[in-house]
C-alpha cells in the first residue's frame, strides 16, 4: 500500500511540473526567438527581380484549366518577395514603385480564384470576362518586368 501511495505522490508531481513547465514556456526565450523573425530584412531587390524574371520564365505553356497552377503559384510567391524587396529599397520612395505594385496586385486578383483556370490559344484575345486567369497572372507578371526594365534603379 505504501508504494502505491508513492508511485501516485511521484506521477502527480511530475504530471504538475510538465504543466507548469508548458504554461510557463520553458524550452527557450521566446522573445528572443521572435526578435530575430521581426528584424529579418527584406531580400535585395536585384535578387528579388532577378528570381522573379526566373519564376516568370517558368511559365506553363498548356491551355487546359489546372495545368499550370504549381507554376502560377510560383510565380505569385516570387511576386510578393519582389514587393517586400521594392518596399525595402530605400534608393526610391514608394510612389515610385506604384505602377509596379498594381500590376503585383492585378497578379493577386488573378491567383485569388484559388486555381488555374486555363489558358487561351494563341493568337487569341483574351475577352475582359472570359474565363481565364492567366492574363492576370502572366499577362501582368510580362508587364510588370517591362515596367521594371524602363525603370531602372541605381
């Protein structure tokens, strides 16, 4: 009967420290660990541009719906680092960038629908309600590096 009496009195005991270990956060200074998320700067913008160009060029030539998600995701996260690395660019203010960021914006609209929903052959024009996104994805993401190319920053 003793031991029993033990064995419970030692499981309570470690039951109540691994709670209280868990509530009160042991295991590292999560301050710490969240300053080094907050001060983490933003990428280069010639890497962030060059990288997007990559992404860009990426590009699915398929016409079936569904097709090229994977590639227009992508292109969409190389995208939003290019805005945080122009945001960063201290070189220029953000009026400068704001053509840029409505074609990264038009790019958004486009990636909202959730999936690619094909293309149009070529040769084609795309009708302002038709049922692609691709136009807003790439179509943008093309205007977007031509902007970039006749705005060059030192």
């Amino acid at each position: 009967m003793g031991s029993y009496r033990w064995g419970t009195a030692v499981a309570g005991v470690a039951l109540t420290a691994a709670v209280v270990g868990t509530v009160s956060g042991c295991g590292g200074d999560a301050d710490a660990s969240s300053a080094k998320k907050k001060t983490a700067a933003p990428p280069s913008f010639a890497k962030a541009s060059a990288q997007f160009e990559d992404a860009l060029g990426n590009q699915c030539q398929s016409m079936e719906p569904d097709s090229c998600w994977s590639e227009m995701d992508a292109l969409m996260k190389s995208a939003r680092k290019l805005r945080a690395a122009m945001h960063g660019e201290k070189s220029v203010d953000t009026t400068f960038w704001s053509p840029a960021y409505a074609l990264i914006d038009t790019m958004e609209d486009g990636i909202a629908q959730g999936s690619d929903l094909g293309g149009t052959p070529e040769g084609e024009a795309v009708i302002a309600d038709s049922d692609t996104n691709r136009d807003e994805v790439y179509g943008s993401a093309h205007r977007l590096v031509d902007w970039l190319d006749a705005h060059p920053i030192k």
